[in-house]
C-alpha cells in the first residue's frame, strides 16, 4: 500500500479523518499506478477548491480544504471530490514523467486554457477507470475558456475521450477551438 502524509495530523475547521483521506489517496495512487510516498498538505481553513503540485520527486501536493469537501455537506469530507482532485494531480505528475510533457510549461506558467484543457483529458481518462466524472462541470469550464461553440464542444470530446495524449496535442486541440 502507498504511504500517503497528511498535514495537519487533526482538523478544527472540517469534519475530516486523516486516515480516511489516507485511504482515499492511496486507493487513487494504486489505480493510477503511483506506488511511492505521497504527502498531502491540506488549508482546512480555506473553502476553496485550488489544488497544486508542490514537489514532483518525491511527490507533494497541497489543497484547499474545499478541494476534498462534499459539495452536499459543507465541512463534510467528499470521497469522490477528494479522489477527482488527487488524481487529477497524480495524472499531471505522471504525464510530466512519461515523457510526452516535456515541451509543456511549468505548472506556474500554464493559463486557465490550458489548465481547462489538461484537466478535461485527465478527468476524461479518471471516469474510464471509475475515478471521477462531472462531465457537466468540466464541459462548462472548457466553453468558459475556449468558447460556447460547435467547434470548442468537438475539442471537448476529443480531449476527454482520448487517453495519454502528449503535451503538443492538448495545446494544438485548444488553441484550434479558441474564440
């Protein structure tokens, strides 16, 4: 099983257990094939849902305490947001590794376009395993970034039914669509 950390070791602002988020991550991590340390630093005190990379070797990541909330229970831990936000980081941190990522900007230098498109082939790639989903929800985000129309919603299904593109093509798809 994967060793996960979690800081901080208690929470005051959220209803979460350190291991339950423990399991969730490491259930995530196994599926994707990740099967080294991980450590999770979580801002409970923020309802937001950011999320970043913090270190790549060995593996950081660091949320908003909203990033693993269930969107029905405010301060409520959310399984399927929580396993959504994790492995769509832990996919970054694979894609950078494999090789096909290499031409792609550092996570900083990224614009909200192609975060939007990245995301939607990631999270496109963690539904065909069981791991995520809101097709909705990305779709929107996508149009918000790449235009409400015929041709952005075909980028939007390219990206999200195409599994382990390279970096070159998720830009190519995105800057093709954009308005």
């Amino acid at each position: 099983m994967v060793q996960v950390s979690v800081k901080p070791e208690s929470f005051e602002m959220v209803f979460y257990d350190v291991a339950v988020i423990g399991e969730v991550v490491a259930e995530v991590a196994e599926r994707l094939g990740v099967d080294e340390a991980i450590t999770l630093d979580i801002d409970e005190n923020s309802p937001l849902g950011r999320s970043k990379i913090l270190s790549y070797d060995p593996i950081g990541l660091w949320v908003d305490g909203g990033a693993l909330e269930n969107t029905q229970r405010p301060r409520n831990f959310g399984q399927a947001r929580s396993r959504d936000t994790i492995g769509r980081l832990l996919l970054r941190i694979l894609d950078r590794r494999s090789g096909r990522f290499d031409d792609a900007p550092t996570d900083d230098e990224l614009d909200l376009s192609q975060f939007a498109a990245w995301d939607v082939h990631n999270v496109g790639r963690l539904e065909r395993i069981g791991l995520g989903g809101q097709r909705k929800r990305r779709l929107y985000q996508f149009r918000n970034r790449h235009g409400f129309t015929d041709l952005a919603d075909a980028a939007f299904e390219e990206l999200w039914g195409s599994s382990e593109l390279s970096w070159a093509e998720i830009e190519r798809i995105s800057v093709g669509c954009r308005t």
